[in-house]
C-alpha cells in the first residue's frame, strides 16, 4: 500500500468524540482558515508574503489572478464551509445559518443574504482551484461587503464578538492550551497542571483531562468538525519543527493504537518512539496558537527561542520552588502520580 494511501486512511480515523460536522464559525475559527491557507499558500518570498497579506487580507482582494491566489480562495471557501469538496457543491444554505448566528453584531441582514444565496446557488463549482476561483471570483467581486461580514472581516465587529464570548472563545493572544485549561482543568491541582501541560506519561487520566486533550486536539485541528483524527494536520506539525523523516513512525503509532479517543492517541503518542519529537511539536503548536497572524512573517522553528517561550507559560501555572517544597515535605516520601518530572524539576531550579 501507497504511503499516500495509507495517510488518507489514517486521516479518517473516528474518534469517540460528539463534534458536529458543521456549524457556524466564530472569529477564531475563521481567523485560524484564513492564516492557515495563508500560510500554505503564499509565496515563501518575505517581501512578497506580506504584499500577498496585505491584499488578501487588508484589502480582502483575490488578487493577483495566479495558482497560488485560486487555491487560497479554494481553502477558504473549504474551510469556512461554503464549498463542499467531497460533494463538490456550494453549501449554499450554510450562509444563512453563519448570518442567524452573529446577525446581532452586524449591520447586514436577510435581504443581502438573500441576495448572496440567489448569486451562488447557480455556481457550478469544480475542485481545481483555477476553475473554482473563476467560477466564484465575480460573486465575490459583487457581494465582497457581505461575504466579508459574514465571515468576520472587520476587526471592529469581531472585537465585540470575542468581548461577549468570553471564556468560550480562545482570544486572539491566548494559546489553545491556555484556553483548554482554563476550561477543564481548573480543578487541578497545581503540580497536576503543571504536569499535564509538559505532556507528563505519569499523570492519571480523569474526566477533566479527557476532555482537555479532546479540546486542545479540536484546537489544533487534529480532529476535524466531522469528528475524524485527521493525520495530516499533526504531521503538519512534525514538519514546522524540521522533521520531516517521522511521518512513517508516526503514522504506525497511530494505526496500533488500540484507544481511538483523542487522548488514547496523546498517551500512544507519549509512550512511543517519537516522544520527543511529538512534545517539540506541541509545545511549538501552543506558541503559534497564541498568534495566528504569525505565518505573515513566515514563522521559523528555534529550538531555544521555543524552549524558552515555553517556560514562560509554565511559569505562569508551575509551582514555585517554596511551594513544590511544601508539596514534598506533604508527602513525606510517598509515591504519587502527580510527583513527576515536573515536580523535580522545579526542585532543580
């Protein structure tokens, strides 16, 4: 069997989740489509990365007419549902549900969604990008206001929209894990969420920390809205840090792993011979998650830049050294899973 076969069927691997396949996109969520096509899409050239930013975003213009303009604006229109690649066809009334979902923050209504609809509904859509780009570029063209406000292109819109979700919403400079953590495991103890946020094998797993994982895999994308381990997307990140060798590994760790569930997959991860690689990964991921825009620059992997950002946001929920003393002296030589790595390094310190 292919390599390529034998990754898209680990891209479908069902984990016990209750994701629904589509629902309307909040601010995060279509920040993160945007930057993510972005990032795979846009020239590599710094200058002409952030001209190509300037114009795709700034100016919400699908210019210039070239490959790497058609297929942004076909990632886009995938990821934010309105193209529907396995069916091939425009999910025309999944406008009317984005516009349902946030009309209280817009000056838009039903009539210029009743218009956009009317404009795609006769779209024959393909899945090359040029085609599809040129098929959709005149509705664009005509309806870019509305299209823009339905999907969160005005920052002054979206700032309310973060305000009034709140904790339900990873804010723009939040990581995900940060965000997951204050979500679920706020019952930890210190030590243990110290522990778990450094991916510690020897932390016994609960409720709050299933769904955790389950919430930082949605985060970063590794389980699609259809519920799915979606494989590609945690190469992806094997591949930010430099390594691109490990995909065989990984993808064998995957397929023996006997708990499909989103954290059956972080401890087979954890317990496997791509370890480190798998913490590099993630500790890279949760730094680019507290900033999508990122990929604008053209974000390179530094090993001791990362590290050290890293320690910074352990800083913030690790207990100190005079706290992790009283912790032991508590204990009194006991053995307890929530004493680990983490426990004696702070000791160290």
């Amino acid at each position: 069997m292919s390599r390529l076969i034998k990754l898209l069927l680990l891209a479908q691997v069902s984990v016990s989740t209750c994701l629904a396949a589509w629902a309307p996109l909040n601010p995060e969520e279509t920040l993160y489509v945007y930057t993510s096509c972005f990032d795979e899409w846009a020239p590599k050239d710094g200058t002409q990365r952030k001209a190509v930013a300037e114009t795709w975003f700034k100016a919400w213009d699908l210019k210039p007419d070239n490959p790497g303009t058609h297929c942004f604006a076909k990632c886009v229109l995938e990821g934010v549902g309105l193209y529907d690649g396995k069916t091939n066809t425009m999910a025309v009334s999944r406008v009317v549900e984005q516009q349902k979902a946030f009309e209280k923050f817009n000056s838009y209504g039903p009539k210029e969604v009743n218009d956009l609809t009317s404009a795609l509904s006769p779209i024959k859509p393909s899945s090359d990008c040029g085609q599809l780009y040129k098929v959709y570029t005149p509705v664009f063209e005509k309806f870019k206001k509305t299209i823009r406000s339905l999907y969160h292109g005005h920052k002054e819109v979206t700032e309310k929209i973060y305000k009034s979700l709140g904790s339900n919403i990873k804010q723009k400079d939040e990581t995900y894990a940060t965000f997951c953590a204050k979500k679920h495991l706020a019952k930890a103890t210190k030590l243990r969420h110290c522990n778990i946020r450094q991916f510690s094998m020897n932390v016994k797993p609960d409720d709050d920390l299933k769904k955790y994982i389950d919430c930082l895999f949605k985060g970063y994308r590794y389980i699609s809205t259809d519920g799915n381990f979606y494989a590609p997307k945690l190469l992806h990140d094997f591949h930010k840090i430099g390594n691109t060798k490990s995909d065989a590994k990984v993808e064998t760790v995957l397929k023996g792993c006997k708990d499909t569930s989103a954290i059956g997959y972080h401890y087979c991860l954890l317990a496997s011979n791509v370890e480190d690689e798998y913490g590099k990964a993630l500790q890279y991921r949760e730094i680019r998650s507290g900033n999508y825009k990122s990929v604008i620059e053209g974000d390179k992997y530094d090993e001791k830049k990362v590290e050290k950002q890293f320690k910074d946001i352990l800083a913030k929920v690790c207990p100190n050294k005079e706290e992790m003393q009283k912790i032991m002296k508590n204990l009194e030589g006991k053995k307890d899973d929530y004493l680990t790595l983490g426990g004696g390094e702070i000791l160290k310190s």
